[in-house]
C-alpha cells in the first residue's frame, strides 16, 4: 500500500482544484531510472486508469502506480514538505537503502 500524510492530502487536493483537473483526478506516482542514486521518483496527476495499474486509497485520495513501480514504493508515505530548502512532494520510502541529497532519487 501506498499512503499519503494529511499534508500532502491538503496540498494535493489544493493543486487538482487549482489547476481545474477533471472528476475523477488522482495522484500518479512510479519510478524511473535515473537520478544521482539509480533510480528516481515521478509523480503526476491523471484520470486515465492504465492496463495494470494498481489503486490505492488514503484520506480520500485516490493514488495510481504500475506493476514495476509498485515493487520499489510498496510501504511508501507520501508526503509534503515546506522548508528553507525548498517545499513540495517527498517519498518517505522504507525500501530505499541509500537517497540523493535532495530526495528526488534512491537506490534499493
């Protein structure tokens, strides 16, 4: 499963109102590799369901990530952060043994 904090809830529903996303809008999130540490994270809003797509759902927030993907996030958190070093969406992923400096990449 993948959940999501309260924060993120708020800030996730604020940006689907924002930028006037259809019914039905959820969180896309996968895994690319790439990044400083090998692999690296994506996130996106959609409201198209892709052939095996696994969903999830958590304070009514509605999460999407594909097969491969799902293997490195299983556990994940996902979160949002406002701070001196920037703010937006992070990956709190139990799975990752070592992330890059700025969090955008992990390696398992």
């Amino acid at each position: 499963m993948i959940t999501v904090s309260e924060n993120a809830k708020q800030h996730a529903l604020a940006l689907i109102k924002q930028e006037n996303r259809p019914e039905g809008t959820f969180i896309r999130v996968g895994v690319d590799g790439g990044g400083c540490s090998g692999l690296s994270y994506k996130l996106t809003f959609d409201d198209k369901i892709q052939e095996g797509d696994q969903f999830f759902e958590d304070k009514g927030i509605k999460i999407a990530v594909d097969k491969k993907s799902f293997l490195y996030l299983v556990g994940t958190e996902l979160d949002f952060i406002g701070g001196l070093n920037g703010k937006g969406f992070v990956f709190n992923n139990p799975n990752a043994s070592r992330t890059c400096g700025c969090g955008e990449s992990f390696g398992v």
